[in-house]
C-alpha cells in the first residue's frame, strides 16, 4: 500500500483490543466497507494502552497475547495492521506482528522510541503531541529517518485548549505535509481528556464536521476510532464513530477529495 499517492486511506479499528473475536469482527467489517468503496484500509488496535487516565481502567491484553491476535488478523485478512509501541523493547516483538508502528502522542519526543521503531524497517506513525507545534514534530520525523527509514507519517489528533478540552488548527495539517504524509485523527480530536470522572469523554458528533474539514483541506490518510457499541467500549468509547455511521462518512469524504481534486 502506497501512502502519500493522491488517495485518501483509511486507518480504523477499536481503541483496544477487547478480544480476538471482537477485533476480528470490526477488522473484517471495515474491511467490507472500504473494498465497496475502494478505499486503502489500514485495521488498527492497541494491545496496551498504557496512558489510561485511571489505574483501574481495562488496558489490553498485553504485548505477548495482543500481538498474536494482530498477527493472525493480518494473515487471515490479509490487511495491513498499526499497533502502538510505548517502550523500545516493545518495537521489535510488534513489527513481527504489524505492518505500521504508531508513536502515541504523549511520547512523540521520546528518542529511544523513535529511534527502536525506525530500527525495525517499518512504517512509523507519529501522533502530534497535544502539547506540540506543528513545525516541531520535523525532530520526530528526523529521528526516525535517522534510522535510515523514510517511511514516516505523521498524525494530528487536536491540541490542549484550556482544562479537559482540545482544538483542531488545521493549518497544521499543511505544516505537518511539508514534512511526511499527513493523517486527521478525527476521533481524538473530539476527545475531552480526562474528563468524564477518571475516564475521557467526547463529543462523537463533531466527527463527521471535522473529517470533513480535514479532507477540504487535503489530507493523506484519515484515523477513525469505530466501535459496534461505543457506549460499552472497554477504552475511548465516549469519542468513537458507531460503525454503522462509517460508510455513509467515507461515502461523504470521498465526494469532498474528487470534488477538490478538481
């Protein structure tokens, strides 16, 4: 799959991995969507999420066991697959597992990471920092390709504003494309960190506005957090797309990027 080609791609998966049967299940129905439209698909899900607002919050099912469930997504639906990494020595055993290594966006400084993640050849997607400029994530980029690997991509996902609140600059989006190709995550973006008594809540309903926006302004690829029950998801349910409203949005964006395209 070929990123940064004129084609808007799609990365899209649940928050974390709930069980391999509900991974499974959200990575082959997203898949069916994106063949009928013939969009490039990217499943993604996280085997740990470790920057839960709460200790006694539900976090994954760990590297080991997470990344055999990637593993055996990616072979039987032959689609490519995105984890996150949140130690150095993580980035080997997951690039065994999956095609793209994501950097969350409280560690898109660390260089160890970076750099572990460079090292194993494979994409590396950046999440802005909600604390970044837009022209400061160039030393992110810089330390993954200082591994010799340009396959770098980089992501906004909306920046602090205030208390429990977050704001899209969409001129970062052109400053980020200067760099690598650029993603919109339009479900961070609408998060509200920390702000639901220990968990994160969300305005869900911003998604479809923003996604829109950031097509209008010409993005590269798009991340959507998608979920069969968004009330009952075990992580960031308050700010995930139901999946059932996925393929009349992609239906949408796709009309916005032919229309701009010319």
């Amino acid at each position: 799959m070929q990123v940064g080609a004129g084609r808007l791609f799609l990365i899209a998966g649940p928050c974390v991995i709930e069980s391999e049967a509900h991974a499974r299940s959200i990575a082959e129905a997203v898949q069916r969507i994106t063949s009928d439209l013939g969009v490039s698909y990217i499943f993604k899900a996280s085997y740990d999420k470790a920057n839960r607002t709460s200790v006694k919050s539900y976090r994954g099912p760990g590297l080991v066991e997470g990344t055999r469930i990637l593993g055996r997504i990616a072979k039987d639906t032959g689609l490519p697959v995105l984890t996150d990494v949140h130690e150095p020595a993580h980035c080997e055993v997951a690039a065994e597992a999956v095609d793209v290594l994501q950097i969350p966006a409280f560690l898109c400084r660390q260089t160890d990471l970076l750099v572990a993640a460079g090292r194993t050849g494979r994409a590396v997607n950046i999440k802005k920092g909600q604390f970044v400029a837009p022209w400061d994530m160039s030393h992110g980029v810089e330390k993954v390709r200082s591994t010799g690997n340009e396959r770098v991509i980089l992501t906004e996902r909306g920046s602090t504003f205030g208390y429990n609140n977050l704001v899209v600059d969409f001129r970062s989006l052109a400053v980020m494309r200067g760099l690598a190709p650029v993603v919109f995550d339009a479900t961070h973006s609408v998060q509200q960190p920390s702000a639901a008594d220990g968990v994160s809540g969300g305005q869900p309903e911003f998604i479809p506005l923003l996604a829109r926006a950031a097509v209008a302004a010409g993005i590269d690829g798009l991340f959507v957090e998608v979920h069969d029950d968004p009330a009952h998801a075990k992580s960031d349910g308050a700010n995930a797309l139901d999946i059932k409203l996925l393929k009349p949005l992609l239906e949408t964006l796709l009309a916005i990027r032919a229309a701009s395209d010319q």
